[in-house]
C-alpha cells in the first residue's frame, strides 16, 4: 500500500520508524550523572554527551533526543537535564549511547538497551536506576544514572474509580419502647414552680402538693419514714418538712439553733429565722423568741421554757433608766 511504501522510504532514508500504534502517554526521562565511564582521550579528559531513542518491534526507530555535552567531565560528567518522549503502542525499550565529542568524528563510549516495561506498570512511579552501558565488543564502560516515569494519556488504560459507599437515607429515630414523653402539666410546682421529681406526691422545695408516685430513696422522713430525695426540704409522702435528730433523739427544724428535747446546741442549724408562734404558745423569758407551750428549751438561744403550761405575760419595754439584765449564757 502507499502508507507501507512511504513508511518504508522514511525508515530506510531517516533510520526512523513510522509506527502506527496508539498514543499511550509521556516517558519523562531526567537524565542526571555518569560514573566511571572509560577515557577515550589520552592527553585530556573526555567530554561526555548521551543521545536517548526509543525503540519499537524491530529495533524500530522512534523519537531520538541529545543530550548537552559536559566538557572535561570525564569519568563523572553531570548533565541533570529532563526530556519527554512521545510513547505509541510497541516502543518498550529505550537505546542509550554515550559518547565522547570530538573534533571530526566523536568516540562512543557505551551503550544500552534499557526494557521500559517495568516503568510502563508502574505509571506515575518514578524509577531512579544505574544503568551499566558497555562498548559494541561487550566490554564495560562505566554506569549511567537515569530517573525514569511513565505518564499515561488521559482516559488511556486509567483506572476506573473505585463505586462510593451506599449510605441509606437519614431516618428519624422511633420512640424507645416503654418511654413516655412528660407533659407540661404537673413537671413543675404550681406554687414555686421548682421542678418535680416523676412520681413526687409533694414539691421538694416547698412542700405544696403533686400528682406521683414513690420517689428513690436518700434517707427517711422523720415522720412517715418514707424514703427522701437528696436535698430534699420536704417529704415528698407526707409534706412533713425535713429536719435532723438530736443525740437525745428529738427532731430538729433547719432553724432551730438548740434541740427541744435537751438543750443542746444545733451544729446543723441553718441561718437564725424565728418561726411563727403557734397558737397556746408564748415567747422565750430571755431572748423574746417565740416558743410554744410544749417546747422545754427555746429553739433559738436554748433557755428552759421555765412555763411550758401557760404562755408568760407579755413583755413589756424597761422604762427609762432601767438596767437591762445580762444576756442569757447557755448552760455548759
């Protein structure tokens, strides 16, 4: 055919090839050192170039590069230069000459013929290599240091991507069996609007009542004996307000500075606040406190109550001039 005759005419008078395979990609080829390579110059050191060809079937010819030349670098010339050869289908070698320039005819120094099949399955790897060139009897000649990577075209032999991960669809969480939301009603006091613990017959704050149940146990209601929430001002059972007990056993209010029972003083007393009198009651003969008609000792300065039966008179303002009595001093 006409193609083969002038793919025949172009070999024969260019020593090139005209090859018809498909573009696979770039060999980029970074041609950086030589060590010791042979001396062809007796009185002088030799000036070292490379030319690069990439072969096909056939030692076909492909795409041919030169290197610069190295004057005077002898056994280690450095040439630290980069080429990108066009590589078609079939072109898996690449030919190496190394040669001295001279005036006239240059010497060759080496040759290789280097496989690029191992640079070709490894794309976008580079491959740093030593490649040991020798003269056309087979007599080494020195090594040459070559930094081979292949880069495929785009869209030949790429890859597929790899499928992304199935993720279903967001799904709102159902109901946790057995859970019942809280309304609004009743999960706060209706007098304090403190919250309520599920379940709380009375609010744990102020006392006042609430729908529920029982109530997790931290301590006893010196009253019911019910179990106590901690912290709790209140029994959540019975309403009664929360107190400690004397060594002698008597309850204590949170106010109460001395038990009622004995006298002693109240190491848990909370800040002084006087409560109400009750009805039948009176006030303390020393400190004026009010204290009912049962009590034995003031609850707030620990004074005997001298007449539980019967409130005492009412107290009356010294006039003027009057000595006030000393102050009381609790019994040691």
């Amino acid at each position: 055919s006409v193609s083969d005759l002038v793919s025949g005419v172009v070999s024969s008078v260019f020593g090139v090839s005209n090859p018809q395979g498909a573009f696979k990609g770039q060999l980029h080829v970074t041609l950086c050192e030589g060590r010791n390579l042979k001396d062809t110059d007796w009185f002088s050191k030799s000036d070292p170039y490379c030319k690069l060809t990439l072969l096909g079937p056939g030692n076909a010819k492909g795409e041919t590069w030169r290197s610069r030349t190295h004057q005077s670098g002898g056994k280690t010339p450095k040439w630290n230069q980069v080429h990108a050869f066009s590589v078609t289908e079939g072109f898996e070698h690449l030919y190496i000459e190394c040669c001295d320039e001279d005036i006239g005819s240059d010497d060759l120094i080496g040759v290789a013929n280097l496989s690029l099949r191992s640079v070709f399955a490894s794309p976008n790897a580079a491959a740093d290599q030593w490649v040991p060139i020798a003269s056309h009897k087979g007599k080494a000649s020195g090594e040459i240091r070559a930094v081979l990577k292949f880069v495929p075209a785009a869209g030949a032999a790429a890859p597929s991507p790899s499928p992304s991960p199935y993720v279903p669809p967001y799904q709102q969480p159902s109901a946790t069996p057995g859970y019942t939301q809280p309304s609004a009603v009743g999960s706060s006091c209706s007098s304090c609007r403190a919250l309520l613990a599920p379940g709380s017959k009375f609010c744990t704050s102020c006392g006042a009542s609430a729908s529920g149940g029982a109530v997790s146990s931290a301590g006893r209601c010196d009253g019911c004996g019910a179990g106590l929430d901690a912290g709790a001002k209140f029994c959540t059972s019975c309403g009664a307000k929360v107190g400690s007990k004397c060594s002698c056993g008597q309850s204590l209010g949170e106010s109460d500075k001395f038990c009622t029972g004995c006298g002693k003083p109240n190491a848990t007393a909370a800040a002084a606040v006087a409560p109400a009198a009750s009805s039948g009651g009176g006030s303390c003969s020393q400190c004026r406190a009010p204290i009912t008609s049962s009590t034995k000792f003031c609850t707030s300065c620990g004074a005997p109550n001298s007449s539980s039966s019967a409130a005492p008179p009412p107290y009356q303002a010294p006039s003027a001039g009057t000595t006030a009595p000393p102050p009381y001093q609790a019994p040691s």
